[in-house]
C-alpha cells in the first residue's frame, strides 16, 4: 500500500470510530451497556470469520506468543476497552466520551517507555502527560459535582488506558498469526468476556424483543460492521506500518467528528469546560511528541536541513560571505542531510 493509500485509511478510520459514537448513544437508549458491547463483537466475530473461510487464510495459533498476543488484544483491547467505554457512555455525552478517549495517545509514551526497550521519554513529554490529565480532570468536573460526569470520564479513561498498554504490548510481541486472524480471534476472545461479566451483572438483563427498534438494529449493525470489523482491520493493518504512538494520533480527529455528528444528529452541546479540557488534551499530546511533530511540521514551515560550507567554499567581498553554486565550482551537487 503506498503513503497515499495509508494516509486514506486513517482518515477513513477517523471516521468510522468518530460517528461510532453517536450510534452507542443511540443504542444505550434501550440495551443494556455491556451485553451491547458485547453484541457489538459478536457482529464483528462472525464478519471476519466469514472472510477468513472465504480468503482462505491460516486461523490457527502456531506459537505461545500467538496465544499471548490474542490474550492481550482480546482481553484489554476489545474486552476491557468496549466494556469500559460503554458504561461509561452511559454517563457521558458521545463527545465527551470521544474527547477522554483522546488521552490515549499521551498515556501510550510512558507505556511504551516501560514495556519498549528502544522508547525514551523526554522532560516534555513528562509536562506533556500531567497536562493531558489536568485536561480529563477539568472535563470530569464540567458537571459541577463528583458524581454522575465524573463517573463515566474516571470509567473512559480506564478505557483509554487499558487500549493504550494493548496497543503497545500487541507492537512488541512478534506474532505468526495474520492481521485478520488475529483479529478475529480477539473479537471472539473480548465478546465472551463481556457476555461473561453481563451475566453475572445483576443489573443486566435480556432486553426484549420491543427493545429491538429499527434504530437500535440500525446502531448496532453500523458499529458490529463498520466501526468494530473495518475500524480494527483498518487500526491493525497501520499498527504494522507506522507504530502505536504515531497511529494514536486518530483519536483527535475522532472526536471532532463526534462532536459534528452528536450537535447535527442528537442534539447534544458542548460546554467551554469541555472544549478547554480537549485543548489541554491536545497541548499534552503536542508535548508528549514534540519529535514527530517537528519531522511532520518541518518541510510545511520550509525548513530544510543544509550542509554547512566549508571554508574554501566560501567568497568574501567587503565583509559579506557569498557561497558560490555547485553548478558554479563545476562539481556535483552535495547530498542534503535528512531531518532525521
């Protein structure tokens, strides 16, 4: 796949996981949060089950890590993640949801330094973090109490964090399997975990055959389909190319699209506290990635590295330095250094 083409798949990532939001707001209106979620997984189990048998492709576990892997994907990145980020819905606008879901990116750094041998942390991306959560904390308490808001931000952010040591621990172990193998695998892993612990909820329940509106089937086909199968395949399919800290970068376009849709679709506002939180967010991820966003930012700002002259390169006409042109000297032009 060319540049061109990732650079299309994030976006369309963005996307997919953005009005993903809108469409658990619509479903919490009649199911219960987890066993939802745990729906959800079982749409998308049996798509990539289905695509598996048609591609032909190998299914089983060869290695223990292949085992390991599919414990750390389905059980944090599929199981613990969509169980948290459900409930705590539950408590939450969609946008407040996608913007906590933001801090992802800033915790992954920290993680990655502990579990990545080849990760180094910087002092700003030390300031970085502890501004990332000063923003959660202004957005826990927009409500104007501890309780219901805060509730469902503390239990989002436990869903960022468990998705963030997924991510990375997945980019550390060297897996055998297929991406979509994988996948499937963790779905499967995840949905039972979660039909496990509705079950023994006690304020779960089967919801009943009136609960199923067109809209309520409408929600969760778009989120089994598109949002859980596309959106892993996609996420999975980047995590190869370009790393779990550079891919978290899709959480802040996430949430800008669930603001649209959440404001055109549901109604919903969103209050200066919470704008003001996502920008420390944001202020928190700049810093955690000053590096990379320099390298991004760079060329855009016509910054270019350039070879230092030597001395006898070097012309001096009453005190001004002229550098002549390689074409001028007759040599080859030298090779520009990379930003790196």
């Amino acid at each position: 796949m060319t540049e061109k083409g990732y650079l299309t798949l994030f976006v369309l990532l963005a996307i997919a996981w953005g009005t993903a939001f809108a469409a658990i707001e619509v479903g919490l209106a009649t199911l219960p949060p987890i066993l939802f979620a745990a729906f959800r997984l079982d749409v998308a189990t049996l798509l990539f089950a289905g695509a598996i048998v048609g591609l032909g492709r190998e299914w089983r576990p060869r290695t223990r890590t292949d085992w390991i892997t599919i414990g750390v994907a389905g059980g944090l990145m599929v199981g613990a993640h969509y169980g948290l980020l459900f409930i705590g819905q539950s408590y939450v606008s969609s946008a407040v949801a996608a913007i906590v879901l933001s801090l992802t990116p800033i915790a992954t750094p920290p993680l990655a330094l502990a579990l990545l041998p080849q990760e180094r942390l910087r002092a700003p991306a030390v300031v970085g973090l502890f501004v990332g959560l000063a923003g959660v904390v202004v957005i826990a308490l927009s409500g104007g109490s501890l309780g219901g808001q805060a509730i469902g931000v503390a239990l989002l952010f436990g869903s960022a964090f468990a998705f963030a040591v997924g991510s990375v621990l997945t980019e550390r172990l060297q897996r055998t399997l297929p991406v979509l193998s994988l996948q499937t695998w963790a779905m499967a892993l995840g949905a039972g975990i979660l039909h496990g612990v509705s079950y023994a909820h006690p304020g779960e329940t089967v919801p009943s055959l009136a609960a199923w509106t067109t809209a309520t089937v409408a929600a969760l086909a778009y989120l089994g389909i598109v949002a859980t199968a596309g959106g892993f395949l996609a996420y999975f399919l980047l995590l190869d190319r370009i790393g779990a800290s550079q891919l978290s970068l899709v959480n802040y376009a996430s949430p800008v699209v669930a603001a649209l849709v959440g404001w055109a679709l549901l109604g919903e506002s969103i209050t200066l506290a919470t704008v003001s939180g996502f920008g420390m967010i944001v202020l928190g991820f700049a810093l955690c990635q000053l590096p990379s966003l320099w390298r991004l930012l760079a060329p855009v700002a016509g910054y270019k590295p350039r070879r230092r002259p030597a001395a006898d390169d070097c012309v001096v006409v009453d005190g001004n330095v002229y550098v002549p042109d390689d074409r001028d000297t007759g040599r080859a032009p030298s090779a520009t250094p990379s930003a790196d």
